[in-house]
C-alpha cells in the first residue's frame, strides 16, 4: 500500500514536472543577471519570449528592483505608478502570461544606467509538418528549442528517480 502511494506521488510530480516544462525560463541578461552596464536592448534581441514563459531576474536586492511598467515609464524611466512590483527577494520570476509588449525598470535612478527591459511575448509557434526531403537543405533549426531541452530533462530524471526509488523500496 505504502509503495502504491509514493509511485501515486511520483507521476503526480512527473505530471507537474511536464506541465512546468513545457514553458521557458530566461535569466535576465544572461550570465550578467540584473545589473548596471548590461545591454538588455542587445539581449532580448537574442531572445524569443513566448506565452507561459518566466523571466527570472537575479540581482542584489540591496540595492536593485524590478518594477513593471507602462511604455511611458520605461521610455522616460520613471518609478512612479508603477503596474507591479516583482521583488520580492533577489532570486525573483515573473510569469509571462499575455502576448504583449512587457516593459521592466529599475528605480532608484538605475533606470538610467541601463537597468530596463522591454520585451514582446507572442503567442507559441503552432507545430509545422515536416519538411519535405527537397526542403532539407534549407531547413532552419526550431526556434523553440529551449522549450524542447527542459521537458526531456525533466521527464528523464523523474523516470531515474523513479526507478532508484523503486529499486530502494524493493530491496
């Protein structure tokens, strides 16, 4: 009975564990986080942000945060009447949950400096047939494949766990 109710448990997470997956997750700025005297202009055009996304902005909270805001406000980099506050600790993610255009600033002045982020989400890329054998050679990699990485990560290593656990309980 005990063995039924953790391998219930398992595929429960395994279940979560997909559903979470099938969405990306992009650190802000890359290996430089959220900080002064990065390009976000620069990153986010290397980036492709997609419905169901996260934003994960990393940064020292004792001097940093991360404000959402309107065009106007990010073009002007003004902290008032901001339309959210997303810091809640340094290690912080935002849910991309509207194709739109999404705007992020710093305030405390930083703003200036080039903490500020504007982005525009759209809506997943519908899956495309196959290409024909003639259409090979000009075949370009899938524009998602972030998307495709952590859902075959995250299934494998449920189905190793899953397996060791089973091998621990038997013996």
């Amino acid at each position: 009975m005990r063995f039924d109710l953790l391998i219930m448990i398992r595929l429960m997470m395994l279940l979560g564990l997909i559903e979470c997956a099938t969405s990306g997750l992009d650190k802000v700025g890359g290996k430089h986080g959220w900080d002064q005297n990065v390009n976000y202009t620069d990153w986010a055009s290397h980036q492709h942000f997609y419905l169901g996304d996260w934003l994960y902005f990393v940064f020292d909270k004792h001097y940093y945060n991360v404000l959402e805001v309107n065009q106007t406000n990010y073009e002007q980099c003004i902290d008032r009447d901001f339309i959210s506050n997303i810091t809640r600790g340094g290690r912080d993610v935002f849910h991309l949950t509207q194709a739109r255009p999404y705007y992020f600033i710093s305030s405390g002045g930083y703003c200036f400096h080039g903490m500020k982020l504007a982005i525009n989400v759209e809506e997943p890329l519908p899956a495309s047939p196959a290409p024909s054998s003639s259409d090979k050679t000009n075949a370009s990699p899938p524009q998602m494949i972030k998307h495709l990485i952590t859902p075959v990560f995250a299934i494998s290593s449920t189905l190793v766990w899953t397996f060791l656990f089973a091998q621990a309980t038997l013996s």
